[in-house]
C-alpha cells in the first residue's frame, strides 16, 4: 500500500511508520491519522508485533498543521472540538489500545500534538538533540490528544503545569530526568535504537506484552483495589497462552522459549 504522508517499512514482525511531511516539519492534519491508521490495521493483520513511530527529517512531529497544505486540507477549523473528536481523539485511542507494544524514535522536535504521539510509546527513545514543548498555551490553546494524561501521569502535577503554563522546551537530557522518555540517544542512533527494542518486544509473549501495556496503563487511574482485579484477571489470560507454555517447558529443558505471540 502506498502513502502520501506517511511511510511505512516491514522487518520481521516490526513496522517502521514515519511521519513524511519534512518540509512542514512532518505537522498533523487528519490525512496523517487516517494514512497511520490504515498502516496500522494493515500491519496488524499482516502479523506485526511491534511498532516503531518517528519522523524524517529534522522533526518528529511540529503538532497540528495551522495552515491549508493545498492537497485538500483546509487548515484548522474554527470549531477545533469537532477536528478533535473525529480524527485526535480515535486515532490516541487506537494508539493506547494496540494490541503489541509501540516504541517512539524523537528524532527531532516534538511540539503540541506532535509530543502526545512521542509520549505515546511504551517506551520513547529521545535524540539528544531533540526537544519537547508543550506549546498550546503559546498560541492560546490547551494541551490535546492525550497530552494532558500523558504529560501529568509521567511526571506528576507540579511539573505537568510547569510544562502546559509556561510553554517551554524540554531537552532530551531533561526529559530523561523527569521521567518523559525512557532513553536518550545520539541523533544518529535514535531509530535503530527504538526499533532494536520493538524488535527484542517482538520477539517476546505478544499476547502478555499486550496486556501488560493495558494494564500499566489503567494502573495509573485505578486504585490498588481495581489493579489488583486486572492483574488477576490478565494473569488468568495469560496462562492459558500457548507462550506461557512455551516457558514452562523451556524452563524445564534448560533452553530459552521460542515465543510465537500465541
């Protein structure tokens, strides 16, 4: 299948999309969510298992695109509720509800709605020459696709309103700190980096790694007592796993599992 705004790349059970609009420094319109969701489903079904989310060019992502692009987007409408609920919004949740793990390579600047798609990797691996902002306040706007949640749960409350009042850059060194991303890397070895960890997630128990992302995820609001019933309740799917049989035997032969993500 063929983009125009994206690219998407297939080794193993890993798939590479990047973000393909260099010269709008890869900014969102819905054309973007609708050629990454096509990518996505159709990399489910063809068998991946792991997700790696970037950008070419300088940029990751410089959030929405403010201005018509003349290939039959209009720029931003006045109501930005309704862009939001018909194309931000499912297209977050299609990212937090995968059933295989995603792994961001920032490889440049992360800006508005460009930092919630590099947060929403499992696991985010930063170029240390790139930066985070949390710009929507600088244009009078408010933090969206998720990037209010993802913000806060990753940092805490303090350090969220910090990020969304003031409007400033966050280094890689500094958002390592504070917990934004998982890794930093040099701005050459982003990439391979992200996609040697969604190729080590590939390799793993899908269907655990799958739940496991959920259930990081919901523990962040639940309390102890509803994590406590999700994890009970996840334990029980997976040990009815073909995977988990698979450790058990390997277990028993003194050999590594031969995971299959069944």
């Amino acid at each position: 299948m063929s983009y125009d705004f994206i690219t998407s790349t297939t080794e193993g059970a890993v798939t590479t999309l990047a973000l393909a609009r260099p010269d709008k420094l890869n900014a969102i319109t819905p054309n973007v969510f609708a050629e990454l969701t096509a990518a996505i489903e159709a990399g489910l079904a063809a068998g991946t298992r792991a997700f790696v989310l970037t950008g070419e060019g300088r940029a990751f992502c410089s959030g929405a695109d403010l201005m018509p692009d003349g290939a039959g987007y209009d720029g931003l409408p006045e109501d930005l509720g309704r862009i939001i609920d018909e194309h931000y919004n499912p297209f977050t949740k299609l990212l937090m509800d995968l059933p295989v793990p995603l792994v961001t390579a920032i490889n440049g600047p992360a800006v508005g709605a460009g930092l919630s798609l590099a947060l929403a990797g499992d696991i985010a691996v930063m170029a240390k020459g790139a930066y985070l902002l949390l710009a929507f306040v600088n244009i009078g706007l408010v933090p969206d696709a998720g990037a209010t949640w993802l913000v806060a749960s990753s940092v805490g409350r303090q350090r969220a309103m910090k990020m969304a009042l003031l409007g400033e850059k966050i280094s890689a060194d500094d958002a390592l700190a504070i917990g934004l991303v998982a890794e930093v890397a040099d701005d050459d070895a982003a990439l391979a980096r992200a996609q040697e960890i969604a190729a080590r997630l590939a390799a793993g128990p899908s269907k655990a790694i799958g739940m496991i992302r959920r259930q990081v995820n919901a523990a962040v609001e639940q309390s102890l007592a509803d994590s406590l019933d999700t994890e009970r309740d996840n334990q029980r799917a997976a040990g009815f796993t073909k995977d988990f049989k698979e450790a058990i035997a390997a277990f028993g032969e003194k050999r590594k599992p031969q995971f299959k993500g069944r």
